[in-house]
C-alpha cells in the first residue's frame, strides 16, 4: 500500500506533520502568554484545567525530550516522511533547524535545552500564580 505513494504525497504529509509541529509551538508560547495576561485581568477561560493540563504536559514533553537528548517524534515522524519523499532531512531539532532561523540566532543543543526547561518553569509556576479551575464534578443520583 505504501508504495502506491508518491513523492508529492509523502510531502505533503511532512508539511502536514511540520505544520502540527508549529502550530504546537505556537500553543505553547501563546498559551502561556494568554495564561499570564488571562490571570492579570481575570480572565476565567485561562483558568480550564483541560487547557492548563494539555499546556502543561505538551512543556513537559518538550523538556523532557531535551533533556534526554532525543528529537521529538514529530520531527523524526517529519524526517521520514521526507525522506520517502526524497527531499533532504535535517539531523537537528525542530527547534534548531526551524525556529532558531526566525529569531535569528544558532546555538548548541544545552542551549535549546534550557530554553525549554526555563519553558517549563515559567508553565509550572504559573499554577501557582493562575491557578487552573478545580474541576466540579457532579454527582448524579437516579435523576441524571
């Protein structure tokens, strides 16, 4: 099956895959940014614990994946689908390879390291600052 693909098509999967990766990076940073504005000018939307957990463990991965020194598996997902479409793969991070250019500046893999676990702090830290909504549960009886 996978060889009735052509190089067109495994392309634009790996655009598709870039284009999540981008859009997760930019939930992220905005997230945060709605997170601390939100909270400034309490705001109650920024307070969805569905929303804060999502941002939360999304930081987290990131970080992790840092620090253990391995790529994220939309970036490897990324590279495959490239290389089956016989276009050129990059060996560095997302981060590295893509952002780095749009804020101008090159740096070794610790770097990027601590800028995701400084990431990270800043997306802890603000459960204490804006703390997410307790979530309320109700309990149904036979009415419900």
């Amino acid at each position: 099956m996978l060889e009735n693909v052509s190089p067109t098509q495994w392309r634009l999967l790996a655009d598709s895959v870039l284009c999540v990766h981008i859009l997760i990076a930019v939930f992220i940073v905005l997230g945060q940014l709605a997170i601390l504005a939100g909270g400034l000018v309490g705001a109650q939307s920024v307070r969805s614990f569905k929303f804060r957990f999502t941002h939360l463990m999304l930081i987290v991965f990131v970080a992790g994946q840092t620090w253990l020194g391995q790529l994220c598996p939309l970036t490897l997902l990324e590279q495959y689908l490239r290389q089956r479409a016989g276009q050129q793969i990059y060996t560095e991070s997302f981060t590295q390879h893509w952002l780095a250019p749009l804020i101008f500046f090159d740096a070794p893999w610790w770097v990027f390291t601590a800028l995701h676990s400084f990431g990270a702090l800043i997306v802890i830290s603000s459960w204490w600052i804006v703390p997410p909504a307790r979530s309320e549960r109700k309990v149904c009886g036979t009415t419900c």
